[in-house]
C-alpha cells in the first residue's frame, strides 16, 4: 500500500468517527436546551407534566452524553497519530481552540451534570435550574469552539507563517471570529435545533398513533412542531448568508455545490441544477435538468449573476464534485421537507385538528432522522468541498496526515469502525427502547418532594 492508499484511509477514518460524534453532539446542544426549556415551564406553570417531560428526556440525554464522549475522544488522538503533519504546522492555532473547549465547555458541562441528572428534589429547583442553564450554555461552549477551528481551517485569518512553515497566531479575535465562524456557529446550533425537533415530535407522533389522548404525546408533538415551524425559516435565511461567506472566500466548493462546471451563455444566469451526474473525467454534468436564471437569484440576488466555474481551475485543485453537489442536495431537500412540516402543522393547528391529522403524525415519524441527516450532509459539502486542502489554500491534505504506513492505518481504521458501530448499535437500541415508552402519568410520584413542589397541577 501506498502513501495515497494511506492518506485515504485516513480521511476515510475521520470521517467516519466525526459522522457518528457530530449526530451526538448535535442531539446534545438540542436536548440541553430544551430540558431547560422544560424545567423553566415547570417552575413556571407548576403542571406535573412538564416535570414528567423533562425526565423522560433527561434520561435519554444521559445516555447521548454517555456515548457522545466516547466517540468523540478518538478524533483528540487521531489528530498526533493520522495528522501529524497538520499538527505541527496548525497546532500553534488549533491546539489553544481545542484547549479551551476541554477546559472551559467540557469540564463546565461535566461539573453540572451530576446536578442535573441526580439532584432533582436533592438541592432547591433555582439551583437545579441553573445547573441545567450551565450544561446548556457549555454545550454551546463546545459548539463555539469547535466551530471557530474548523472555521478558521476553512478561512484562515489572524496568523503569520513562521521561517520553519508553522502557522503562527498573530491576532487571536482574528483567528477566532474568522471571516466565515459567524455563519458556521448560527448555522450549526440551529441546525442541532432542527434535528432535536423532527425527533421529539416524531417520538410525539409515534405515542399520538397509538394513544391519541395521552398528555406527554400531545405536548411533544405539538412542541416539537413549534420548534420547526420558528428555526426552519431562520435556517433558510441562515443558509443563504452562508452561501454568500462561501462565494466570496471558498468559490471552488460553491461551483461544486452548483455543479457550475462552465459560465452560461451571455445574456443569461446562471441555473438551478435540479438533477445531474458531474464527471470529473470530462469535466461536465451528464443528464442535466436544470431551471434558468434561477442560481442567480439565491447566489446573486438577481437573474443574471455570475460565480466562479470549476473549469477555471486546475484538476488538482477540485474537490470531488459528485459528494460534494449531491450532499448539497440532500441538505437542501431535507431543510425544505423539516420546513413544509412546519407549515403544515401551523395550519392543522389553527384549524384546530392537530391532534387528529394522522397523516402528519405518519410524516413527522419518517422524518424522525431528516435533522440530524440533513447535517451530515452539510458536513459533507463543509468538508469535502474544501479539498485538497486542510487549510484553505494554505495546507494541502496531502501534506497533512502523518508517515504511518497504510497497513497501521487500515487496522486501526477497522478496529475503529467495529467498536463505533457495536457502540453505536447499542446506544441506539437503548435510546429506542427509552422512546418507546411513554412518560407514565404521574410519574413524578416516584419524588414526591419534588411533585408538592408543582402544586400537584396537570
């Protein structure tokens, strides 16, 4: 095996252990905010509903923790072991980012969690409540500062490059709040938003199919409908503000996510690529179906602007562009489907036949994974649109990964790959047999302390 056999293995790992941690810190960042949500409309309304809510889903916020931080302490590791290279020459700017979200968003989440998830009814309902803000906010703390290193990867700034080629941090706010960071952060924390949502409401449908005038299933389906109908259209708007940061600093991955392979003809815009097969070999899109003009009205905001086209660059400098145009899509059509379930349920609301509209219950169940799907494959357009480079136009992937030969590689890859997925296989085998129970009526009698505390409402 040789060096490139190895360094695809070594992408292949990566993505493979980031694909299964981001679906869990994702649920994470959700789940904390909307076990806060719950608690506060338990301190507030003093219904025992909500405190029967916020247990059940504790519990299965416990379990995505537990298995969350393990999958995510392989990536520490493979960054000395797979990429070495990138280390070395980025650690001076990475290596301070990743410090600060272990110590300040993983110990602040890790000093509060026994809090949250055993002090219910053992300390006062304010201090409990906080501890569940704290856990909140360091998961966002997390978010933050993983975002602003894979951020500044994509838009490198605030750095000088040293005699020895290191990249050394000259302006930290720079580095930090990179031209791009702002759009990634919002993107992503509604993006964890959206995929919490499609899966309590679809909990909520699944219970509502089978129980129809249960309270816990009502309230689930109902809230989980409001959190898309309120985030989808922000992440709309998010996403286009994205799409601008992209075509003005990363033009390569945009004409990728486009398939826009050559300018259109003068006089026109450019087009919505509705279906293509991009061959990298001929340097074109077979079986094209597209709409005119369109591209240019997202891209440029009017009908007849243009963007940078893959044919205007080397072969060595293009990402894969199938991965990349067809991650897009998915994304895209996913973020509608979340956004028209919105819709939908604002107007079976307000026609007052929520809770009868079987037919959206059904929908929402199949949604149950869209969100976090719908985030994979941004993270695929994110990651894959902005090879061959590590640091965008700055350090090539292929002078990133460590000389290790192929054959370590490719064991540690499968030993990876066999523990995820028992990990994984687990995991979810526990969480579907949480969800798949509902909050028992009156649950909180098992803590009576805490129950009198509510008033003993409904």
């Amino acid at each position: 095996m040789n060096g490139e056999t190895a360094l695809l293995l070594a992408r292949g790992q990566f993505a493979f252990t980031i694909g299964f941690h981001i679906v869990l810190a994702a649920f994470s960042i959700g789940l904390a905010h909307f076990l806060m949500f719950l608690e506060a409309m338990w301190l507030w309304r003093k219904q025992t509903l909500w405190l029967s809510l916020w247990r059940y889903w504790s519990k299965i916020f416990a379990l995505n923790v537990a298995v969350g931080v393990v999958t995510g302490v392989v990536m520490e590791f493979a960054f000395g072991t797979n990429w070495s290279g990138l280390a070395s020459r980025a650690g001076a700017v990475l290596g301070p980012m990743m410090y600060m979200e272990v110590l300040v968003a993983f110990f602040l989440e890790a000093g509060f969690m026994g809090v949250v998830l055993f002090g219910m009814g053992k300390v006062r309902p304010w201090v409990h409540f906080m501890a569940t803000c704290i856990v909140a906010l360091g998961s966002l703390f997390s978010a933050f500062w993983i975002v602003a290193a894979n951020s500044w990867m994509q838009t490198p700034d605030g750095f000088a490059v040293a005699a020895d080629g290191r990249f050394v941090p000259v302006d930290w706010w720079a580095a930090i709040i990179n031209p791009s960071f702002p759009w990634r952060m919002a993107h992503m924390v509604v993006a964890a938003m959206l995929g919490t949502a499609c899966l309590v409401a679809a909990c909520g449908a699944w219970h509502l199919l089978r129980e129809a005038r249960h309270p816990a299933a009502r309230q689930m389906f109902s809230l989980g409908l409001w959190m898309l109908v309120v985030m989808a259209p922000v992440q709309i708007v998010l996403g286009d503000l994205h799409g601008e940061n992209t075509r003005d600093h990363q033009p390569i991955k945009l004409a990728a996510m486009e398939g826009a392979w050559d300018p259109p003809p003068p006089g026109e815009g450019e087009p919505l690529r509705l279906f293509a097969l991009p061959d990298m070999q001929q340097r074109r899109n077979l079986y094209e179906v597209a709409i005119p003009d369109i591209g240019s009205l997202y891209l440029r905001h009017n009908l007849e602007g243009r963007i940078h086209t893959l044919n205007q660059y080397p072969a060595e400098a293009l990402p894969w562009v199938p991965v990349v145009f067809w991650s897009f899509r998915v994304m895209v059509g996913l973020g509608i489907a979340m956004a028209a379930a919105g819709i939908a349920g604002l107007v079976v609301r307000l026609r007052g036949r929520l809770w009868h509209a079987h037919w959206l219950q059904r929908v929402m169940v199949l949604l149950a994974p869209a969100g976090f799907i719908a985030m994979l494959a941004g993270w695929l357009v994110t990651e894959a649109g902005r090879q061959p480079w590590t640091v965008y136009g700055l350090l090539r992937t292929s002078h990133s990964v460590a000389p290790v030969s192929a054959e370590l590689v490719l064991g540690s890859l499968l030993v990876t790959v066999a523990v995820y997925i028992a990990l994984f296989a687990l995991g979810l085998g526990f969480l579907l047999k949480l969800m798949s129970r509902l909050p028992v009526r009156h649950e909180e009698s098992a803590m009576p302390e805490v129950a009198e505390r509510t008033g003993k409402g409904t």
